[in-house]
C-alpha cells in the first residue's frame, strides 16, 4: 500500500506508544486524586503540558488539553466569543474546517452573533487588507487557519492577527495541519502573534482523541464542558493522561525533524505534482500556488468523479483522499473548493494526497502513474 493521506490522519509513531504505555497500565491514576498514582498521572501531566508549551513557546498553564482539532477549534470560537463581551461579530474565512464554521453558526442561532466571511482569492489566500474591511468595531474574535487541509493553502497569520490586534479584535488559528511542518511559535520575530492556537494529536503521529488548544494567559475563555474544573477551569473533564503524554512525545518529535520533513517533502510534492500534470491531460492543481504547504498535492480532474478516481487508486494500491476526511460521505462538494471560485461539478473531482515521513521517491514514482491509469479508466466509463 502506498500510504498518502497523512493529513487525514498519521501512522502512530511508535516512541509515542511507548511514552503513553505507562499510563495504560501502572500508572493509571486519576492526576486529581491526592495519592502517589494521583501524583504520578500529575506529574506526566505537567510533563507533557510543558513540552508542547515548549515547541509553542508560551506558558505551561496556558495550554489546554482537549479531545483533538474539533474540541480545540469548538473550545476557541465559542470559548472566546461568550468570554469576552466587547462585541457579537465574528470574522472567519470561508475555507475554515468545518469546526470553526459549525461553532460560529451555532453562536449565531443561540446567541445572537453575527458572522462575516472575509474574502479569499483563488489560491485560498486572505489577503490583509480584506481582513481589514470585514473587521468592525464589534469585532471579537477573527478565525483564520494557519494551514487548510484541502487545498494546504498557507495564510499569513502573522499579518492577520496584527490586523485583528489594530482593531481591538482577538485572533484564533486552526494550525492542525501546520504542525510537523512550519514554525508554531507565537512570539518572537517569526512568531505567529495569535491569541489562541489549535493543534491535533492524530497529524503528528500521537493517537487519535488527543489535542490541544493554547489560550494566552490574557484570554476569558467560557468553558464548552463544564464540570470538576480541570484545566484550570478550562476544560472540564478527567484528563486523558497517556493521549497527553503521547500528543507532546510525537508534537516534540515532528518539531525536531521539521526542518529535513520539509525539504523531503518539498523535493517529494513537486515530483508528484509535475508527474501527475505531464501525465494526466487537464489535471489542475488547486490552492496556492507559492503559499503551499508542499506535501499538500490536491487537484481536480475534468471529467471525472473524484470518488471514482479515489476508489480506483484503492484497488490499485494508492490510498488518498477526495478532500477532507471530516467531511466524508457528504455528496456536496467542497466549500473550500466553491469558495475559491471552482465551479461545484468540477469541485467534485477532488482528489487529494497528502505525503508523511514515510513517503519513498519511489512510492511518489508509482503514485503518479497509477493517477494516469486511474483517471484514464474513470474518464473512459463517463465518456462511454
């Protein structure tokens, strides 16, 4: 099998399994419970909360363990938004995951908010200045993703949020695909200056249902789970300690091979790009085309299904994708494709493949031959 779907999720990394083994097993404790395997969970936890806020740089108190990306997104739009009451108006793109954009309509059903989608161009890109005219004075919140998963789009996140910051508004960024790939930190002269910032276990090699949503200290954060008061009163709920501990071994991990990951994929990305443009007439790429993360590979083929495509590929070995896994099952096709302006039946010949630390040359060689073969066989069923 050629494995090229890693941003639907990561094979387990096997230091993360071993990490979190303890915590399975005698170290089982309840880290609120004030006895010696109550200290021991606590103390892993401490541990593991120290290490993202390490490879995030900001304070261990300000990191937030969660369930994974969608628990942190829904945590940061509806946390931020009933927590901070200088207005009722959100700013978010229209290529968001969808939990971000399903948590800002629920804030305009049942609390009265109102939701601004900022205009994004061809590539996917939110351009400064269009953030500045969607912004207003009651602004309190706007959500832009570091990274999309369809189309691996980058944003300028850094710009945003100083635009945000101007105008008194907050800044969210989903960075769920980012990690492993770009620089998360938020301070600094490269940082990303964001006041809330979503991560998930799964994209980096930690199992799934463990994530992470960093809050500065300086953001009111309304509780979504209310309950015991983990968290520092954040986030409700027993704390999965093993999914911590092995959410910070694999997110310390990625971060120390980022700088290798990035150029392999980036050498292994544009192979399979251009082998799969020479080799499959009228193929597009989609997103940005400069502002990309490389391992991100996502095109529509004319006169395809890209279902059909993606199911022709299993057969032959290849698992990718037709776009987001979250959305799968859905027959409409993509809002991140329509809102860059791809027509919807062409939006619906998706198909997307994500590369990984495991990814050969040789595996990109077959991939992109078994892509011609495959849409080939697709187009000649339509056309028959």
């Amino acid at each position: 099998m050629i494995y090229l779907d890693h941003a639907a999720t990561t094979p387990v990394r096997r230091e993360a399994i071993e990490a979190m083994w303890p915590y399975l097993t005698g170290s089982f404790g309840n880290p609120s419970s004030r006895h010696e395997l109550g200290d021991e969970a606590a103390r892993a936890l401490a541990w593991a909360r120290a290490e993202v806020a390490a490879v995030v740089g900001c304070r261990p108190g300000e990191v937030v363990f969660t369930s994974g990306g969608t628990e942190a997104d829904n945590l940061a739009i509806k946390g931020i938004a009933l927590g901070r009451p200088r207005g009722r108006h959100l700013v978010v793109s229209p290529i968001e995951h969808e939990a971000v954009l399903e948590s800002a309509d629920f804030l305009v059903r049942h609390h009265g908010f109102s939701v601004t989608e900022v205009e994004v161009d061809a590539g996917g890109l939110v351009h400064p200045s269009a953030l500045e005219a969607a912004i207003r004075p009651e602004t309190a919140l706007v959500s832009v993703q570091l990274v999309n998963n369809e189309i691996g789009t980058i944003q300028p996140v850094a710009e945003l949020a100083a635009v945000a910051h101007r105008a008194g508004a907050l800044m969210h960024t989903d960075a769920v695909q980012a990690a492993g790939h770009l620089d998360l930190r938020l301070d600094g002269p490269t940082g990303l200056g964001v006041d809330a910032l979503s991560l998930a276990g799964h994209k980096v090699g930690a199992p799934k249902g463990s994530g992470v949503l960093v809050a500065r200290g300086h953001v009111a954060l309304e509780p979504v789970l209310h309950g015991g008061g983990q968290e520092r009163g954040r986030r409700s709920g027993t704390e999965n300690v093993a999914g911590a501990v092995a959410f910070a071994t694999a997110l310390r991990l990625a971060e120390q091979e980022r700088s290798d990951a990035a150029a392999r994929a980036t050498r292994q990305g544009l192979a399979l790009r251009d082998a799969v443009i020479a080799g499959v007439d009228g193929a597009v790429l989609t997103g940005d085309p400069e502002r990309r993360l490389p391992g991100t590979v996502s095109f529509v083929f004319p006169g395809t299904s890209g279902e059909a495509v993606l199911l022709e590929l299993d057969r032959m070995g290849v698992t990718c994708s037709s776009g987001s896994a979250c959305a799968a099952g859905s027959s409409e096709p993509s809002h991140v494709l329509t809102a860059i302006g791809i027509a919807p039946d062409l939006a619906q010949t998706a198909v997307r493949f994500t590369l990984g630390p495991t990814t050969t040359d040789e595996e990109i060689a077959d991939a992109a031959a078994s892509v011609a073969l495959a849409v080939s066989a697709v187009r000649s069923i339509v056309e028959s």
